[in-house]
C-alpha cells in the first residue's frame, strides 16, 4: 500500500504527518503552499478533492479527505493499529468522543471567530461575543478532562491527541486560543510538543516554503 499525505501548508494535514511518525510507518509526502491574502490552498492542492480543504490522503492513487477520516483510516490501518482503541478497550467511548469532539465542535467554534476576524466583523457583535462565550466554555470543559487523565481518552497516547492537538498549536496563530489561562491545557500542550515524533513532524511541515528554500 503506497500511502501520500498532501501537506498544504499550516493546515490540518500536519496530523496525518505526526501520526505517521509516530506509528513510524512509511509514508510519501508531497508540499503544497497557500495563496498569499486569502490564504486560499493553491489550485494544484484544490484539484486533489473536489471540495479543495486539507487534509488530503492518497491511498494507492485513491484520495481522501476530512481530518476525521483521513486519521482513522491511518490509526487503523498503519502500525498494527497501535494508535486506535478498539470496542474491547474500557476507554473505547472516551477515545471516540474526545477524536470526534476535534473537528465536530472545537474546530468549528474557533474557526467562526478566525473567519469574522478576517472578515471584520465587529468585535462586540453578538455572534462573536456568543461564539467567544462558546469557546470558553469548550476551554473549560476540555480543561477539566486533562486535569482528570493524562491523555484524551485515558492512560494511553492515541489518536484522539492526534485529533485533539491542533486547535492548541497550528490554530492559535489566527485566533486567540486561552491555553494559558487553562493550565491542565498548557501542561497537555507542553507534553505534546515534546515528544519526538511531535518534533520531526514540525521540522517536516514547517520547512522553508517552495521557492524560497
Ligand atoms: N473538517 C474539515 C475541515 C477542512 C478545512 O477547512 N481545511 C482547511 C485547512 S486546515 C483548508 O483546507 N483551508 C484552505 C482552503 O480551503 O483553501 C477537516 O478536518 O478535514
């Protein structure tokens, strides 16, 4: 099986690359950039997928797409599923939750502030000082779960912090994400950047741009 992680630039995609990494399987990478102002993926990253958003996976010249997807697909099929809970785990229903709570309900919150920030929607208008509202409450929440267990679905590093790790690093660069003020957060944050495979996948993603390497 030829696995292909389509990296656009600063996006989602970084998942796929930090869970192969620490699966340490092999894997093909190809680099895509976004468009300077709209920050729009370059058309040859929009021809992969027909709705154009990363991440993109190619399996054996098939391509998927959707972060949800793309990392349940890898987790277990890459690895001898070494990242994947199953049914028979205890911690299979938090594992579940926390790996679809990412993209269902963290990521859409914060992303509708960074999209009426670029838009410029006033700061005081209702829906954003509702969705700020919103985000608190999920920081809050998702502090309480990493002072009660060290890893989103329990004892155990599993794919759901591949899921859940995002909206903490790449995602604080455009919204104002208050990990400091939530320091089971902060901790979790700190453990993650920290581990080795977390490392080499930042010195892979975060390479100098083409054409100015
Ligand atoms: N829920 C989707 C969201 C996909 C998404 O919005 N991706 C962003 C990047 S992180 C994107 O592709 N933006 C560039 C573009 O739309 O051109 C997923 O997780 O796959």
């Amino acid at each position: 099986m030829t696995i292909t992680i389509y990296q656009l630039d600063r996006s989602r995609s970084e998942r796929a690359v930090w869970l192969m990494e620490e699966l340490g399987a092999a894997y093909d990478i190809e680099f895509f950039e976004r468009l300077p102002v709209t920050m729009q993926a370059e058309p040859a990253y929009k021809a992969l997928h027909p709705l154009g958003s990363s991440p993109v996976l190619g399996i054996d010249g098939t391509n998927i797409a959707e972060s949800g997807a793309v990392i349940e697909y890898l987790a277990t099929t890459q690895g001898g599923g070494a990242l994947a809970l199953g049914p028979t785990s205890p911690d299979y229903a938090d594992y579940l939750y926390w790996f679809h709570f990412a993209e269902s309900t963290m990521m859409p919150a914060l992303v509708s502030e960074i999209m009426a920030g670029f838009a410029g929607i006033d700061p005081e208008n209702q829906l954003r000082v509702y969705a700020r509202q919103r985000i608190a409450q999920l920081l809050a929440f998702t502090d309480a779960r990493l002072a009660a267990v060290p890893f989103f679905a329990g004892e155990q590093f599993t794919a759901a912090d591949v899921m859940m790790t995002f909206p903490f690093t790449m995602t604080r660069q455009y919204v104002p994400v208050d990990v400091e003020g939530h320091p089971a957060i902060a901790a979790y944050v700190e453990r993650m950047e920290a581990r080795p495979a977390y490392q080499r996948c930042r010195a892979i993603v975060d390479r100098a741009p083409k054409g100015n390497a």
